[in-house]
C-alpha cells in the first residue's frame, strides 16, 4: 500500500458521527428525520427581500474582510442591548457561520500541543476544530444528576501547564442544558486565575424556554478573554446564509481577521444584507419560531417521558436527550433498530461525546405533525424492545 498521501492532521480526525445516520436516512421512503438540527421554517419573508433587493441593487462584490460596517454597527447595538456587553466595529469580525468562526479562533490561538478543556457531551465539531489547529482537546463529563452543566471544579481538575482555554457552548447541543449564571460564574472564576480564554459558542442564545441566556462575554472581567461566537443559523433560520459572528477584544479579532482574509476574504454579501434586515426588524420572527419550539418541546417531552423514556427538561436550543440505557441495548443499536423498522432518524448521544452514552438526541425543530407521528413510531418500536 503507497503511503497516504493525506496529511496526519487529518487522518487524525474521525469522520462525524452523526453524517452517517443522515446517509442511511436518505436511501429509506418515508423517514422522519429527527437528526440534523436545523430550523424547519424557510428564513422570514422580510430577511429574504432584503437579500434579494440587494443582489438587484448590484451589490455582488466582496465587501470589507470584517464584514459591512452597517453590520457589525447592528450587530454592536444588539449585543450592547440584549446582554449590555459593549464592541466596537473593530472588534467584531462577520464570518461564515459560528463554523468558521470558530476554527479560525482556533488557528490564531493555539499552538501546537496547547490544551483546550471542552465540557462534553457536546457539539461534533468542538474537538476537530482544536485538532485541526495544532491542539489537544481534554473533554470533561457532565451528567444528567447536574442538569449537564459543568462546575468550575471539573475545569479547575482538568487544568494542565498546557491549558489554553476552555470551550463551552450553551444552550447546549446535543443536551438542551443552559448553564445557570452562577455555574458560569464559577467558570469565569477558574478562568480568571488561571488565566485562560475562553471560547464561548453561543449560536443557541436566543432559542430558551422559561430561562435567560447568560452572555458570557458580560461577566465581570470576562470580555477581554471572552471569544463570543453566535450567528444567524438557528434563531433567524437562516442555516444556508452561511453568516455568523466573532467578537472578541482587538487584538484577538485583528488575528482571526488575518485568516479569514486569506481563506475566506468576506462572508457572502446577500447574506449580510439580509442579516442587517434581521436585527432591525426580525425580533417578533424570532419570537414567532421561539414560541414554536417550545411547543414542540413539551410535546416531545411529554412524549418521551410517557412512553417510559427518562427524558432530561431541555431548557433551550432545540434538543431533547431521552435515555434509553434501561432498554438493554447501545444508543446506536437503538438508533439503528429504529431507522431500520420504523423510518425515524434519531442520533446517539455518544456521537457527542462519551458521556452521552445510552442516550439519543431528538431534534425538535420540525412540523408538530412529524413530531407526533415520530413519537408514535418511536412508541412502537420502544414497545417491541421492553
Ligand atoms: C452548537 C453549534 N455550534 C455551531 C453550529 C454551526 O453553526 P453555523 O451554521 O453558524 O456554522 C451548530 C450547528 O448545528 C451548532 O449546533
């Protein structure tokens, strides 16, 4: 065998987890897929004109690498107004998704062998992008007895001389869990006295139930060491726009600025334009979905829980994380089983991280109808198992 000609940085990353339930999803008739999180409902009509009235007007060129001035000036009001956190134009950068935003903090901040903590179970793309960049992820287990959230103390006994930072990403994916001030509090503590970053994926923030977000960059002290990351994707449902933010303090957004220069030059300009349309007018948009979800939620819930699935309260995002451990079986024999006999993609929790382990993520973000007959299947197939 001729040597792989791909690099070791990649062959160190494993393929995602959960690609692999969508593959087999799309050769079945008839699936419901409660697998992929992504919003069911078409961007906002008012979102979508301003992209539109914009590629009319001519305005198809590249704009500024940090993205429109207009933007990031709404952008800065909006973060100033929903968490009292205050950027300036320069300290934030318009990128291509929370995606891109993150792997380019990665790339400007971490050196080969540094040391990043990441609570898990959590989002796939957390660990490779850390990997991608040279570093070495230490994920720390949280448990449904803590509601998922992680203490200062897990952190704190994680730490090494090669610690960097720590990762977090609540409303968290794939669990529901938003962590309480006080917990993050704790980690802003940690944090302080080891002198650590902190990147913080808040892509979810507008999307909680009965609860507030609690922007991390607004901690006390924590705004210099803070990597807010958050975008249009989710709340704005506005997944294929490919738009999200950076804000960090100057010096670290001049450095993520210097690769998206390179690799990606500026984030695609309809899309700006409808991103501007977003903040000005899309509040009761967002509320409308918001409201929607958590329709959805209690009755994903409830349902879960009736037919004898322990089911965590997810409290924000779009995630339910039901426990199947009791059936005897793995999370992905569960899933497997359940494609193959009732047609419902689910996804199992250890594609997020061991912790996860005898749990399945169900996303909730699809007509209520789905959601029943899903649940109806689901039921079914739990039956046949016990
Ligand atoms: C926690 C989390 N972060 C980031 C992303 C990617 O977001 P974007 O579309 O802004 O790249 C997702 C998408 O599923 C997500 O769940």
């Amino acid at each position: 065998m001729p040597r792989s000609k791909l690099s070791q940085r990649v062959q160190a990353i494993p393929p995602s987890g959960i690609r692999r339930f969508f593959d087999i999803a799309a050769t079945l008739p008839d699936v419901i897929s409660l697998g992929i999180g992504e919003p069911d409902f078409v961007t906002p009509d008012a979102f979508r004109a301003a992209g539109i009235k914009s590629i009319e007007a001519g305005y198809t060129a590249y704009t500024s690498n940090s993205g429109l001035i207009e933007l990031r000036e709404a952008l800065a009001a909006h973060l100033q107004k929903l968490y009292g956190v205050g950027y300036g134009v320069d300290d934030l950068l318009i990128t291509v998704g929370v995606s891109e935003a993150m792997q380019n903090a990665m790339l400007a901040l971490i050196d080969p062998g540094d040391e990043i903590i990441i609570p898990e179970p959590s989002f796939v793309a957390y660990g490779p992008s850390v990997q991608l960049a040279g570093g070495v992820p230490v994920y720390v287990a949280t448990n449904v007895d803590d509601a998922f959230q992680v203490t200062g103390a897990a952190i704190e006994a994680a730490i090494s001389p090669r610690t960097k930072g720590i990762l977090i990403g609540y409303p968290n994916n794939p669990t529901g869990a938003v962590m309480s001030r006080e917990h993050l509090l704790e980690v802003a503590e940690v944090a302080e006295r080891h002198d650590l970053l902190v990147f913080s994926d808040e892509i979810y923030d507008r999307l909680v139930y009965g609860v507030e977000h609690t922007c991390f960059a607004a901690l006390p002290g924590m705004r210099d060491r803070t990597i807010l990351m958050g975008g249009f994707s989710k709340a704005y449902a506005m997944t294929g726009w490919r738009l999200g933010y950076l804000a960090a303090n100057q010096e670290i957004t001049a450095a993520v600025r210097k690769i998206h220069q390179y690799a990606i030059m500026s984030a695609p300009t309809m899309s700006q334009y409808a991103a501007i349309e977003a903040l000005q007018s899309g509040e009761p948009e967002v509320e409308r979905m918001c409201n929607e979800y958590d329709r959805r939620r209690r009755v994903i819930v409830d349902g879960f829980r009736q037919m004898g699935l322990p089911t965590f309260e997810p409290q924000g995002a779009f995630y339910a994380f039901p426990a199947i451990s009791h059936l005897g079986i793995s999370a992905t024999e569960f899933c497997e089983g359940l494609l193959e006999h009732e047609h419902v993609a689910v996804i199992p929790g250890d594609a997020f991280g061991p912790s996860g382990a005898g749990f399945v993520r169900a996303c909730y973000a699809t007509a209520l109808p789905k959601i029943e007959s899903a649940l109806e299947r689901i039921e079914h197939y739990v039956r046949r198992l016990s």
